[in-house]
C-alpha cells in the first residue's frame, strides 16, 4: 500500500479523478456555456464538493482534512489549467493598471497571478468542503 493511499485513505488516481468532477464547470464557465444564477451553474458549482464528502464519509480516510484539502489542491490545478487554456475568455488582456507594462510581461504576470489564485482557490474549496463534512459527519453521528 503506498504512503498515499495510507495518509489519504484512497489512491491517487481516485483522488485525481474527484477532483477532476470540477473540471466541467471551469470549461463551461469560461466559455460562458452555463449562465451564473442558474440551476446548472448551481450544481456544477456544489455537486463535486458534495461527491467528495460523500467519498471521504463513505471510504472514511485517517486524515480526512488532508484528504480534502489535497482532492482541492488537485482541484486548483484543473482549474490553472482551464484557465490559461481558455485565457481569453476568462482573463482577458484588459488590465488598465498594467498598461504601461510590455504585453509580453503583462501577459506573465496575468497568467501567473491566475495560476496562484486558481491554487489558492482549489485549496480552500477543500478546506470548506473538509468542514462541510465534519459538520455533516457530526450530525449523522449525533442527532
């Protein structure tokens, strides 16, 4: 068994495929396919978070915080990428505050900060979903 699978309770392929569920709605987002405000935009939003509580609640993984936290990183990583494949949609080069910067560098460091706050994104829908899941765990356990 490796030390993945021990820490996080699942495989890395799987941990790599529940995060991969919020892959979509990168796509459809930044290409404007799905309305924000509307039902699908709603579960394409919520629904992967929920699948994985319900796999951490259902596999119940050691560290199930480091689980989600992890399914999350891995999550911000879709998301990195789906946003510098789709660049001109959901970037844009407008960026008034760095007019006087060379395209090639203000395009950089666009990128860059996309890539950040795409991690940083990631990451903390783990954490939230990791609470979501205590909370839930904490409920079903104690009525």
């Amino acid at each position: 068994m490796s030390a993945g699978r021990r820490t996080l309770g699942f495989p890395w392929p799987a941990l790599v495929a529940l995060a991969a569920l919020a892959a979509p709605r990168v796509v459809l987002h930044d290409l404007d396919v799905v309305p924000e405000g509307t039902v699908v935009a709603a579960l394409l939003a919520v629904g992967p978070p929920l699948c994985w509580v319900a796999a951490v609640l259902w596999r119940r993984p050691p560290r199930p915080f480091l689980t989600m936290v992890v399914i999350g990183a891995l999550y911000g990583v879709f998301l990195a990428a789906g946003h510098q494949v789709f660049r001109d949609s959901s970037l844009g080069m407008d960026a008034p505050g760095l007019a006087g910067l060379e395209p090639g560098a203000r395009e950089a460091l666009l990128r860059g900060a996309a890539v950040m706050s795409s991690l940083v994104t990631g990451t903390m829908v783990g954490v939230i979903a990791s609470g979501w899941r205590s909370g839930w765990a904490g409920r079903c356990a104690n009525p």
